[in-house]
C-alpha cells in the first residue's frame, strides 16, 4: 500500500495532479484511490464526475471519493467542544478565548485525513492518493496529531484525575461541569484516531508531492514548504513543476519560458537530489478522465514513481568527523539566511522560515558545543566539538 500527498499553493495545480498520478496509476494497474482533503468539490470537478462519500469506481481500478466532514465532525468532536467551553468558561476564561482554544483546527481537513487513514488501514488499496489543502493550512494540520497528542496527554489527565475528585460536590453544582463519560471516551477515540492518522502520514510508505509553477513567488513558497515538512518528518518524494511553457519564438512566451527556465534551474540546484518532473502547460483545461490520464502518462512517462515505493532520503544522520561530530538534517531547498539555530540544554532548536522543531541530542552530542553550520547539498549540516570541561563530568 502506498500513499501519495499532494500540496502546494493555491491555484498550482494539486487537484489536477493528483487526480492524473491516480489516473496514470490505475493505468498501469494498480487499484487506486484518489480522495481531496477539500471541503470544495474540486476533484469531482477535475474527473468531471459526481461523487459520493463512498468509494465510486470512475474508471478501470480508479476509484474516488468526496469526504463528508461536516458529517463526521458532528459525530467527533462536537460533544467534545460544547463540553469544554462550558468548562473553560467557568473557569472564568473569556467566552472568545474559550471559543478559539477548543476549535479543533482545520476540523474539515484533519476529518478528512481519519477517513484517508480508515481506506489505507482498511481499503483494498495499491495506493491512495490525497489531493490536500494549500501549503500553510496543510502544514497545521499535518502538525495537528502531535499538537492533539500533548493536549490529551498533558490537559486531560490531569482534569480527569482532578475532576474525578471533585465530582460529589460539583453535582450539587447547577449546570453539568463535570463531563459525562462519552465525552472523555470521545476524546479518547479521537486521540488514538489521530494517532494512526500521523502514523499513516510519517510510513515509509508515505510520501508528499510538492507542486509548484516555476514563478519566483511560488518557489519561496514551496522552499518554506519544503523545509517545514522536513522539518515536521514527512518525506518528499519528487518537486513537480506545474504549467511549464513549450519553447517558442514569439516574444511574449519566450520571455515567460527564460523566466520559467531560470526558476526551474534554482529548483533544481537546490533540490538535493529531489526529482523534479514536469507538466506542461496545456492548451486547455485538464479536466475529464481522458485528459488528466493523458496528463498522468506525460508527467510520468518511463517514471518508476507513479506507485512505487520509494528510498527517503535518511531525515537525521550523525557522523564523526576529525574534530567530533556532525549532525545532518534533510533541508532541500532551505536558505541558511531561514536558518536559526538555538541550543538549549540536551536540545538543538531548529527555526526554519518561522517553523520550529527541538531536536533532542544524542549523549555525544550533549557534552559537544556546537561550532558552525552550514547548508550544503539539501542538507543543514551541524558541527560538534567536545567540550572538554563536560566530557570530564562523568
Ligand atoms: N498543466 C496545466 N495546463 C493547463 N491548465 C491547468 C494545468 N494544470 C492545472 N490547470 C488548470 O488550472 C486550474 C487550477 O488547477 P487545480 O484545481 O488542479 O489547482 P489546485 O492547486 O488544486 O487549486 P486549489 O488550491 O484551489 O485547490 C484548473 O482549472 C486546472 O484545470
Ligand atoms: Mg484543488
């Protein structure tokens, strides 16, 4: 079973993409299905068919299907949230800000991704393909099952052991503060949902696919893309570059492909290694079957990648060096100039273009100072020297 995710900026061609990777998938045999993390219809407008909640065969092994979120939402988390804004609004938290701590973020797209991990878990799959939400949004929620992770881990715990205690006299007390049994079991269900949601996400068998238009503003973006995916441990697989320009004589295309032709190099220079592949600019609009398979048999012709299974790119290494050590993370198309780097104790904080992640140090590390970096080939490179006042503590 394999997993493709698609994401981008707005507008650069996901739907489309995805839906011809499905389509040149299910072509060259595998059973597959494509779904959309979207709330819009747009994926059954790309296939030019109407679809269901339910899995609808739209061709030979395709498959596809349009997630109700306002469906499953109701039955998730709706109990949930009532119950803690009653709760936080006791507490005395303003009514505002009670609203925004309990909304569950991207609830549409984070929904979405439970009925993605329900088909990989129990679908009858080759591979699915998930045609997600633009880059920031996308992100947050990719993000989300960690976030969830701390909130139940930490928060409900602690209120239910606290909560437990209260009980007696908080019965006496008008309104129901203490939450019924469903509500914690509720969340729970939640918690272990989203789990498995983050491990279908970070398999080895997962990876995403960023697409980009070769034009300076869509390539920053996808750089800080790039890097916060990497950064949050998801795997890219390969860059596609959407809408290139045939070559042409005439003036005006000729200076959109010189543009599109010198933003594609910089992709490439600083893609370490990524594949990147190609769609053409089409004379038409993409859409209906006939067009995206031809579209998918373009974009992926004499490719291994429409459905297979491949070798990340290793996320976190640590080497010796002559001096001591050195600490490589995957970074493709960072700038160090996004690069901050902060130590603090047993952990390297990594800021990448606003995106944070705490790497905790291996035990050689710790008793290290860390004496330079730099990005080289994709990757941010780290180095350690011992410090010898603390290789002398133990
Ligand atoms: N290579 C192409 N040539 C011509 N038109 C294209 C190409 N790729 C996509 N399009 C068209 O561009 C429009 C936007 O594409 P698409 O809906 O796939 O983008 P998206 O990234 O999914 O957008 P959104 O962010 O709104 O979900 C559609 O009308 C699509 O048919
Ligand atoms: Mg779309």
């Amino acid at each position: 079973m394999r997993v493709l995710l698609f994401t981008g900026k707005g507008g650069v061609g996901k739907t489309t993409a995805a839906a011809a990777t499905a389509a040149a998938a299910a072509a060259r045999g595998s059973k597959t299905l494509v779904l959309s993390t979207d709330p819009a219809h747009s994926l059954a407008d790309a296939l030019g068919v109407a679809l269901t909640a339910a899995p609808t065969e739209v061709d030979t092994g395709l498959y596809a299907m349009q997630v109700d979120a306002q469906a499953a939402f109701e039955r998730t988390w709706r109990e949930v949230q009532s119950y803690l804004l009653g709760l936080l609004e006791r507490a005395g938290v303003d009514a505002l800000q009670a609203e925004e701590l309990t909304v569950l973020p991207g609830a549409d797209e984070v929904l979405a991704l439970l009925e993605v991990s329900r088909q990989v878990t129990t679908g009858p799959w080759d591979l699915v393909v998930v045609d997600c939400a633009p880059t920031g949004e996308t992100l947050r929620l990719l993000a989300l099952p960690e976030a969830l992770t701390w909130y139940v881990e930490r928060v409900f715990p602690a209120q239910r052991r606290a909560l437990r205690a209260v009980r007696p006299l908080l019965s006496r007390v008008s309104g129901p503060v203490v939450p019924r049994e469903d509500v914690f079991d509720a969340v729970e269900r939640l918690h272990r949902e989203l789990l498995q949601v983050r491990e279908v996400l970070t398999a080895a068998t997962t990876s995403v696919r960023l697409v980009l238009t070769p034009e300076a503003v869509v390539v920053a973006e996808a750089r800080r893309t790039l890097t916060s995916l990497a950064l949050y441990g998801y795997r890219v697989d390969a860059l596609l570059a959407n809408r290139v320009f045939p070559p042409s004589a005439e003036p005006f295309l000729a200076g959109w492909v010189a543009a599109q032709a010198e933003q594609l190099a910089l992709v490439r220079a600083d893609a370490g290694g990524l594949p990147v592949l190609e769609l053409p600019y089409q004379p038409g609009e993409p859409v209906g079957l006939p067009a995206l398979t031809e579209l998918g048999a373009a974009l992926y012709a004499g490719e291994e990648l429409a459905g297979h299974p491949v070798e990340p790119v290793p996320l976190l290494g640590v080497a010796r060096t002559t001096d001591g050590f050195e600490l490589s993370l995957a970074l493709p198309l960072a700038r160090i100039s996004d690069v901050c780097l902060t130590r603090s104790g047993d952990e390297l904080a990594v800021t990448v273009a606003g995106h944070r992640r705490l790497l905790s140090l291996p035990s050689a590390l710790r008793r290290c100072t860390v004496t330079g970096a730099v990005l080289r080939g994709g990757r941010l490179l780290v180095r350690f020297e011992p410090d010898p006042a603390l290789w002398m503590r133990t």
